[in-house]
C-alpha cells in the first residue's frame, strides 16, 4: 500500500508539471501516455483484463493510439479506480436523467483536475481578461458534491470572477429577479458580463424575456458558455435557434457564445471560439487527444470522415484515459466537430464494444 501510495503521488507530481507546460510534442505526449497507461494497468484490475484480452500491454503498446479505449456506458457498471473507491477525496457521478444507472469517476486527489480545469478555462475562455462579473445558472459544488458541472462552475467563478459574481440558481430554482437585475446594471455600467450554465437552464432565461418582452445589449468583452445539451429538462431547441436567440437577447455576437464540452468521464474540457458557424470546431489542451474511430474495428478513420469520437486525457488519470463515446464527430484542421450522438451501424458498434468490455472485464 505505501509503494502504491507512493506510485500515485510521483504521477499526480509528473502530471502537475507536465499540465504546467505551454505545449507538448507529439513524443512528450506519448511518453506520459505510456506511463499513465502502466499505472492504470498495474492499479486498474477490471481494465487489466479488458487490455490483457486484446494483447494491450505496457511491453507491448508503443504508441498512445494504440492504448486501448474504455466504453463510457462501462462506467456505469464497474468500479474503474486504480485507488480504492473509499479513498477518494470525490466521486463525480452521471447526472442519470435517463434513468438508467449513473456512472462514477473516483479521485484520489483533486489537484490535476482543478489544475486542468482552471489552466485551459484561462487560455481558451478568459483568454487574457481581466476578471470578469459572472452570473452562474446551475448550484455551486456545496449544494451538488458529485457533479463534475457544479465543481467546473464553482471554479470558474472563483478563479475568474469578479466580488460581484453570483450563484443564480439555488433550491427554489432561477432567481429571475437577480439575473435581470446583474444584466440591467452590467449594460448601465458598461461592464462586462458571463452568463454560464448547463444548456437548458438556458431555455427559461430566454422564454421569460420573450415574453416580457425584454432584451439587453451587453457590453463589448461580454460572453454567454453554455454546456451539457438540454438532457430532457427543457425543451430541446435547434443549436442555430438556440444560439441566435442568445445572441438577440443579450446583445452579443453568436462568435461570443462559447460551448463547452465535457463529461464526467474525463478530466478535461473542450471549447470552441464561438458559435457563429454551427458545428463549431472543438479542442482541447495538449495533455487531451482525439480520435475518430469505426467502432466495430477501432481503427482510426481519415480525417473528415464521421465516425465516433475517442478521448484521450491525461488528466482522467486514476480511472482510465482513453474513452470511446457515444458521440459523432469528425477530425478537422484545428480539432474536431461535434455532430451529435452516434445511430444506427456506429450505435451497434458501440453496444457491441460495451460487451466485449464487459465480458473480458469480468472474466
């Protein structure tokens, strides 16, 4: 236990200062791959078996696209932790709104997280502002302990907002009031205004100014992030609609409207440059990888071809890194564009790649 205790401190170290980097080369990258792919490999058992069953070692894996991807679905039915479930400093879960079982991602420590989630919300989002007034629409991480989103938003707020930030969804729901208030003064003072939540917490802040009959013209600098998709708790709207409707109700361009894309089975987020043109083109830092994959094969597909998307985070270190989601997309210059969930023959694929998952996970 001390060995292995002292194992994960040297990599939580090794990741530290390789997130510090301004960039990574391709053999940077693929060196710390390797190395966190042999701790999950040695600390992982159910992820063990899985690459043992395909002939995936650390002998014998020499590049990083040849480490093999986890499902995500299989984060709802195993426990995949090189720590002890117990020992984690938090679980982030699934927010399960399909009803189906949630998922968990287990930390030992929080520090690689957070230090992912501030470094690349600096560089792609703040992207050398000053800080900034922040109205936040969903609950901060005290309210929800499990959700990745709660901690993401938590932080921004904290490492990048202004004294004159606030939380604008509490246990009664939208605070509407407060919300048209922080706008009102923002467009008065000509101050710079952030507007950031979970997509469909969106919906209703746009369907009450309608019918009021209000809008605002938000100052230059002034962005609106959405995340997450409308996951059924609101009306689904068209990403050209939704983004049009944010860019007339607050005065901004669509370029402002930033989209972030995460899940709880990574540690890392993805953003694009705005919205003025959907699909957007979405990228990551460099300790985060894509792929594009036939998921009955897993073979990497050309560049512009749909298939589904392959994740690879360093920073998703203590689970496991590399995810096959259930997500299309196709690799384009400058990173990748999201295109929604898969259907139909790549749908199959990915049920059958949960299986064998499963099955060899088990054995």
């Amino acid at each position: 236990m001390a060995a292995e205790t002292t194992e994960r401190a040297e990599i939580v170290g090794a990741l530290l200062d390789f997130l510090a980097r301004p960039s990574a080369t391709d053999a940077e990258f693929e060196a710390m791959a390797l190395r966190v792919f042999a701790h999950q490999f040695r600390h992982n058992e159910p992820y063990r078996r899985f690459a043992l069953r395909r002939g995936r070692t650390p002998l014998a894996v020499r590049r990083w696209r040849d480490i093999p991807a986890v499902p995500i679905k299989a984060f709802k039915d195993l426990i995949l932790s090189c720590c002890p479930p117990e020992a984690a400093e938090r679980v982030f879960m699934t927010s399960g709104t399909t009803g189906d079982a949630r998922g968990r991602s287990y930390h030992p420590t929080m520090a690689v997280w957070d230090r992912s989630m501030r470094d690349n919300f600096r560089d792609r989002v703040m992207r050398g502002r000053a800080p900034i007034r922040m109205g936040i629409l969903f609950p901060d991480d005290e309210a929800l302990p499990n959700s990745s989103l709660a901690r993401y938003l938590t932080l921004a707020r904290r490492e990048f907002g202004t004294a004159g930030s606030a939380g604008l969804v509490g246990p009664s729901g939208l605070d509407l009031a407060g919300l048209l208030t922080a706008l009102a003064d923002a467009e008065a003072a000509g101050e710079p205004y952030a507007l950031l939540g979970a997509s469909y917490a969106f919906v209703p802040v746009l369907d009450a100014l309608a019918a009021s009959g209000r809008r605002f013209a938000l100052p230059e600098g002034s962005f609106v992030l959405d995340t997450g998709g409308f996951k059924g708790r609101s009306r689904e709207l068209d990403p050209d609609a939704f983004y049009d409707g944010l860019s007339a109700a607050f005065g901004i361009a669509r370029s402002a409207c930033l989209n972030m894309y995460g899940m709880t089975e990574l540690s890392t987020q993805f953003y694009d440059d705005g919205n003025a043109v959907y699909p957007s083109v979405k990228s990551g830092p460099h300790w985060i990888r894509s792929r594009v994959v036939d998921p009955l094969t897993g073979e990497d597909l050309p560049a512009g071809e749909r298939g589904v998307l392959v994740h690879h985070d360093l920073a998703h270190f203590n689970a496991v890194s590399a995810i096959l989601t259930e997500d299309a997309g196709e690799i384009v210059p400058g990173g990748f564009r999201l295109l929604g969930r898969v259907d139909g023959e790549a749908s199959k694929g990915c049920s059958v790649a949960v299986a064998e998952f499963l099955a060899a996970a088990r054995a």
